[in-house]
C-alpha cells in the first residue's frame, strides 16, 4: 500500500510541516510521519538558482515481504 504525505521543506532542505494526504491506516501514517522528520532535501531553487521553500507530496510504498 501507499501512503501520500505533504511536506513544506524549507529553503535550507528541513521539512517545516507534514500532513497525511493518502491514508493507510493509523499505524503506517504515524510511521511515514515519524519518518519524515528526520529526512533532509536538497532545496528547490528559483530560475536564478537560489534556494526556495516548496511544497510537495510523496509517495511512501510498503511492501509485505514473503
């Protein structure tokens, strides 16, 4: 299954803010958010190359091993 989570990453590239857009259920969703505070990104940048805020929204996948 799939859980969607939005993320306000900040021009330095910490996360800022983090919602659940997709739900798999309680215990993913708190998974995925505990997760995505300890994530760092690069930072999106404007035309003239200069780090920007963003707003995005990433897919996390989990897959039963067999």
């Amino acid at each position: 299954g799939v859980v969607v989570i939005e993320l306000a990453i900040d021009n330095g590239g910490t996360v800022v803010y983090s919602r659940i857009v997709q739900s798999l259920g309680e215990e993913f969703d708190k998974a995925v958010i505990a997760w995505s505070k300890s994530i760092r990104f690069r930072p999106a940048r404007d035309t003239e190359r200069k780090p920007i805020p963003c707003l995005i929204h990433l897919p996390v996948r989990f897959k039963l091993d067999s």
